[in-house]
C-alpha cells in the first residue's frame, strides 16, 4: 500500500526549475501492487497531466514541461491507486507538494531607469546625485541569485556609485557648467554579489549640472563709441550694450548705471530685462554746435550674488562709452523772430522800411537768401531784397484801405548742390561672341580634341556680374561632328566628336551656338560659329584652309592632258554614230529559212482549233487599228494580261471589222509592229523573231495550224494554194512565191 507518511515525506521534495525535458521525479508504489497489472495509478491536481504526468503502471511521475519558480512556486498534486478493471481505489488518496527549486536564471532590472538628475555646478566631492535601485526575480531566500551589488560603466572619473546601495555622488570637486553641462553615466547591477557567472543589467544617467552665480559680467571692451544726429528727438535711444555673463537665468541679471560722465542729466540707462542689455536714452536736446562729444562711464553689476563665490571677485565691471553728436543741417534763425515796423502811407514806390536778419547756427555758415511769403502779401505792396533783407514798398500804401500789414519773411540758405542721376540697368541685351573667331581645325584632329575656347560679353551690368551658359542650338545639338563643353566659367570649348576630316569632302562647317545670360528675364542669342578645316604641317600649324581646287597630276602636261581629251571625245562621237546607225537598221520580222537563228526545235504534239479557236489568237486586235496601244509593252512576247475584246459569234459580226481588203490590213499592221520594233527603247539588244498569225474568214479547209508543217524542207512549194479559192489568197501571196514578196524586203 501507500506510505503512510507519504504527504510529509513528498513534502520535502524539490525539483530544479531548468532540468532537461523530461526528467524523473518520484515514484509512487502500492503494497496492493503484486506487479500483475490488475493496479492502476492515477495523478491529478495543478499541472497534472500538463506538467507532471504519471505512469498507471509503474507510478513514475515524469515533469514534461520546463518549470519557472518566478511564474509559481509550488504545485500541489493528489495520487491514488485504483483497481484498472474496476476503477475501484485500493488505496486511500494521497496529496504531496513539489517544491521548485530556484536558480540564477533572471538578471537584475532598472524599473525607474532611464534616470535623470540634476546636481548644482561647483559642488564638493561626494554631493549626492541621484540613488538607482535594480530588482532581481530570483528568490532572495536561496543563495545569492537576487544579491546585487552597483558599478559604474561609463562616467568616470566625474561620478561613482556605491555598491550596495546605488547612491551615485560626484567624484570630482568644482565641475564647471559653462565648460560642460551634462553628463550620461551608464550603471551596472550584477547579481550573485557581482561574482564571475552572474548576470547583469544596466541602466542610463543623465546627469545636467544646474547653474549658479559663479561668474561676474565682463564688458567686451573698455570703449565703445557711437553716433547720434543732434537732431534726434528726447528720449530716443542713443545706443545699447552690454556686458556678457555666462551664467543663465537669474545669475545673469543685471544692473546697469552712469557713475561719471560729461553733461549730467543728459542721459539716463535702463536695463531691458528681456536681453539685458543696457539702453542709453537722450534726455535732453542735443546741440553739435555747443558739445560734439560726450563721454560716459558705465558701471554693471549682478543683481543676485552667492556670497559663497565672493572669493571669485567683484560681481561687477566698467566700461566708458564715447557719444560723438553728428551735425545736421539746420534751418536759419531769425535774430527777431517778430519785428514791427512803420511806413507813411505817402510813401513812394521802392522806399525803404526796414531790414530783416537771419544767420545759419551751423558751423558752414552758409549765405542766407529772403524772400516774401506771397500767401501773406497777396496784392504784393512789398519787396524783399533777397541777399541784403532790406524790406520796400511796391506799390502806393493806403492806410484808410488797410492800416496794418502782416507778412512772413522766409530766410533759406544759400547752397549750390550737385545731382547725380544714375539709370539702372535692366537685362535687356542678349549675350554675343565677345570677338569674330576665326576657328581653323586640322584635317587629322582626333576626337575630343579642343579646337576653339569662346567666350561672350554682354552690355548689361547686372550688380552680382554675369554668368552665360553656352549649348549648341538645335538642330546641332545632335550633330556627329563637334560638340561644346560649358566650362563654367562665362567660357566654352568647342570639341570634335570623331577624327578623319577632309578637306576635299567639306571644308567649311558653321555651328549654330546658343548663349543664355543670368539676367531675369534670361536673354539668349544663337551665334554661328564658322569651323575651316585645314592642312597642317607636323607641328600642327595651318598651312592651307578651305576647299581645295582641282589640280593637275603631278609630271602632266597641258599638252599630254589635251591630248587624252581629244581621245575622250572621239570615243564619245562613235558611241553616238553605232547608236543612231543602229536605230536606222531595218531587218525585217519574219527571217528567211537560211537565216533561221533558232537552233532547237521544240514540238508540241498538239493540233490548233482551226477557225473554232478563239482562245490563241484576239483577231479583234488584228483588224482594229483605231485601238489605243501601250508603246512600252513588249511585242515579241505574249502578253499575259487578257484580251479586252471578245470574238464575235458569227459571220456577219466579224465582217463589221473588215474595213479594208485583208492584205492592206495586214500590211499595214506589220509596218505598225515594224516601227515600234525600231523605236522601242526597251527592246533586247539582240535579234528577235516576231511572229504573227493571221487567218482569213469563213475558211472551209481544215486548220492549217500544225506545227508538222514547218518539218518540210525550206524549198516546199506552196503554189497549190492558188488553187484553193479566194479564201486562201493571202497565203498564197505569202508563200507562193517568196522572192516576189515586197512586204518582207
């Protein structure tokens, strides 16, 4: 049977929570079990048959899955034995706890990490930073997986770290925030109290050193000079400085105040709280012609001082400020601004009244000119003598029309100026060839060989200088001959593109150039650019350019060269007597059997259609001499285009052709065919033999057709065809008697 003290003793059992899959972890055995097999274990509770599983025979529990003490840490598993027929338990159940036992297999982590932190600039050794804490999920209980202890990485010599409790504090005195103001320390935690086979983690610092007041202002220079026109209104701003401080924020505010300087009270500074600048502001009038220069010292000086850095010196500085007071070219001013005046009004005409005076307060001292304000003395009783000031009647006075006279006098300086007028320049010049060139290329130049540098000039003047841009205008563009090169530099090189120039095939070529300005909008223009091909010496310098004339071979004289055109000539005079001789020649079509030029004989074995046979031959043709005929088609052969015409069907039909008596028809149609054989320019330059049958009408022999007739021999007689009627009169003419023929001569 089961253990009675099972549960305690399964209890105590552990298993390792990274053992290789599967392993064996217990047995389970019955006093009941006689090995027979009639015993049955059975295993349940958490992670049964998941995890843990068990053999119903032999009660070895097998864990079949890796176990992690971290996700749980205890399984709590019932066993029994039952009968396996019956299912019935033999034994009471059981319940144990498997125990997983932990290893070193989880490294420490930063929770809180990245860090950032802050520390004041200036602090002593040992300030602390900031404090890092790492967790391990290893059991703190059991050896030393989950004991950590803290390095630092990256970050020294500036900062260290405690081990035990990573507390991170300065490790050098004095740091300096206007010489660097952050840092990024890396920290480390290792387990295993930092022992060889621990595992480790690790994490970020960024540590800003946060600013105090260690740093007095200091002025640039010890004298600054400025203008301002005497002109200027009260309280405008003269001028603005100001004293530079490292520190930020409130360590760097400022004061600023005159602690000496000339003319009190003239002028005041205030600091602007956005830039901390001092602003030197007028607050009185200016005068150039009574003070031209004043001079100020300035004093700054911090507003928020850290005694503890009071050691570091004075939180404050001087400087002295020179204003210098500009001229401005003022009005003149009248001694009396009002002056009265009394005149009888039986004054005559021009009679003087009195003088006005001016005077210009500027230091030039220029001539002061008077005139009347003429909106003041609209009828014009009074004049004003423009250089002097003396004031006259113009015309007679009236006190009982007007007793008093107001008028103003205007005093203007008298200054000769001069005016200078320049017109601006717009882009309104395209760019040309800055001269004519003559571009002269020799005939064996190679490829990509530079032959002319051009360059252009423009009439403009545009204030950045110019910049043209040159390409090849179409269509050379894509010519095979040269090509351009934009140096970039307001120059362009001209380039050929293949070798093996000739003066004799061309000699002059002309390339369309395309030249664009900078200007807004660009003005362009194409210039034709004239290329001579040349012969040149061994050193390459031209000798001959241009086209080359037809010269004489060398050793011929005028005479011997006369001579072969005279031949020339006389060749050319028979050619053209055989050629007219032989377009008189008249042979005639049909050959005497002596002359015969066939030589085979080719036999058909086939017999004509006789009169029946309208297929061989269109006798329409024959007898229709009004029909339009083609000069070019060739008469010695068949044609193979069809007739246009069909034969007639009966007798009476075919006498409608018959307009002249058959042998004046035919005749005339061997001449016709004669004259066209002579004439015809397409004609083989050899003999030919051109045949043309005939056959009269309404014949009542048998065809005539058979070729068997042409097996005689060339002295058969042919009288008896006399005999045959006037059907056959034609032949008869034809073959009778041969020499009497005239039509064949």
């Amino acid at each position: 049977r089961l253990c009675s003290s099972f549960y305690s003793l399964i209890g105590l059992l552990k298993l390792y929570e990274s053992l290789n899959l599967p392993f064996y972890s217990l047995n389970l055995h019955s006093d009941v079990d006689k090995g027979d097999g009639n015993v049955k274990y059975v295993l349940t509770g958490e992670g049964a048959s998941s995890i843990f599983t068990i053999d119903e025979n032999t009660g070895d529990i097998h864990a079949t899955k890796r176990l992690d003490r971290e996700e749980q840490g205890y399984y709590t598993l019932r066993a029994q034995a039952v009968d396996r027929e019956t299912n019935i338990p033999v034994e009471d159940e059981s319940e144990f706890i498997v125990k997983v036992q932990d290893i070193n297999d989880n490294e420490p982590k930063f929770p809180d990490g990245p860090y950032t932190a802050g520390v004041p600039e200036m602090s002593p050794l040992g300030t602390t930073v900031v404090q890092v804490a790492a967790t391990d999920a290893d059991d703190p209980t059991y050896g030393h997986s989950a004991r950590v202890v803290y390095s630092i990485i990256h970050g020294q010599p500036y900062f260290s770290v405690e081990p035990k409790t990573g507390i991170v504090r300065t490790a050098l005195p004095n740091m300096d925030r206007e010489t660097r103001d952050e840092y990024v320390l890396v920290i480390q935690a290792k387990d295993m109290m930092g022992q060889l086979g621990g595992l480790s983690g690790t994490t970020s610092v960024t540590v800003t050193l946060t600013d105090v007041n260690d740093n007095p202002p200091r002025f640039s220079r010890k004298l600054y000079q400025y203008s301002v026109l005497e002109s200027v209104p009260v309280a405008s701003v003269v001028a603005r400085l100001k004293a530079a401080d490292p520190d930020i924020g409130s360590n760097a505010e400022m004061d600023y105040r005159i602690v000496d300087g000339d003319g009190p009270g003239l002028f005041n500074i205030t600091t602007d709280e956005e830039t901390q600048e001092g602003v030197i502001i007028l607050q009185r009038p200016l005068d150039y012609e009574t003070k031209s220069t004043f001079s100020l010292r300035i004093e700054a000086t911090n507003r928020n001082i850290d005694p503890q850095f009071l050691t570091f010196g004075p939180f404050s500085d001087m400087t002295v400020i020179k204003v210098n007071v500009e001229d401005v070219n003022e009005p003149p001013v009248f001694t009396n601004p009002v002056i009265k005046m009394t005149v009888s009004e039986a004054a005559r005409v021009g009679t003087t009244i009195g003088t006005v005076s001016a005077h210009d307060p500027d230091s030039a001292s220029s001539a002061i000119r008077y005139s009347i304000d003429r909106n003041t003395d609209l009828e014009r009783y009074f004049n004003v003598d423009a250089m002097s000031g003396v004031i006259s009647t113009a015309k007679p006075l009236d006190r009982e029309v007007n007793s008093v006279h107001n008028i103003t006098i205007f005093a203007m300086e008298s200054r000769e100026g001069i005016a200078v007028i320049t017109v601006m320049d717009i882009n309104d010049n395209a760019p040309v060839f800055a001269i004519e060139y003559e571009t002269r290329m020799c005939e064996n130049a190679s490829p990509g060989q530079v032959i002319q540098t051009i360059s252009a000039v423009d009439k403009d003047e545009p204030p950045s200088g110019h910049r043209f841009y040159f390409s090849l205008a179409l269509p050379a563009g894509s010519n095979h001959n040269f090509t351009l090169r934009d140096n970039k530099d307001n120059t362009a090189s001209v380039l050929t593109k293949r070798g093996g120039f000739r003066r004799r095939e061309q000699a002059l070529y002309q390339l369309p150039v395309l030249i664009v300005d900078s200007g807004s909008p660009a003005l362009s223009s194409t210039n034709t650019l004239s290329v001579r091909v040349c012969d040149c010496d061994g050193d390459g310098v031209p000798q001959a350019c241009g086209a080359v004339a037809y010269t004489l071979p060398a050793g011929l004289s005028t005479g011997a060269l006369l001579a072969i055109l005279g031949c020339i000539f006389t060749l050319l005079v028979l050619v053209l007597l055989i050629v007219t001789m032989r377009r008189r020649r008249k042979e005639p079509l049909i050959l005497d059997d002596e002359r015969d030029v066939r030589e085979n004989i080719v036999r058909y074995d086939d017999e004509g259609g006789g009169e029946e046979d309208t297929e061989a031959f269109d006798m329409v043709t024959l007898r229709n001499l009004n029909i339009m005929r083609d000069p070019k088609v060739r008469r010695d052969v068949t044609p193979e285009t069809p007739t246009f015409f069909s034969y007639p069907s009966s007798s009476a039909s075919r006498a409608a052709y018959k307009v002249l008596p058959d042998n004046m028809l035919f005749r005339e149609f061997i001449w016709d065919r004669l004259k066209e054989a002579d004439v015809d320019p397409t004609a083989p330059p050899y003999d030919s033999l051109q045949t043309y049958a005939f056959e009269g009408t309404g014949s009542v022999a048998e065809s005539l057709s058979s070729l068997e007739s042409l097996s005689s021999d060339s002295e058969q007689s042919y009288d008896y065809l006399s005999n045959w009627g006037p059907r056959f009169k034609k032949l008869a003419d034809l073959y009778g008697t041969m020499e009497g023929s005239g039509v064949f001569s």
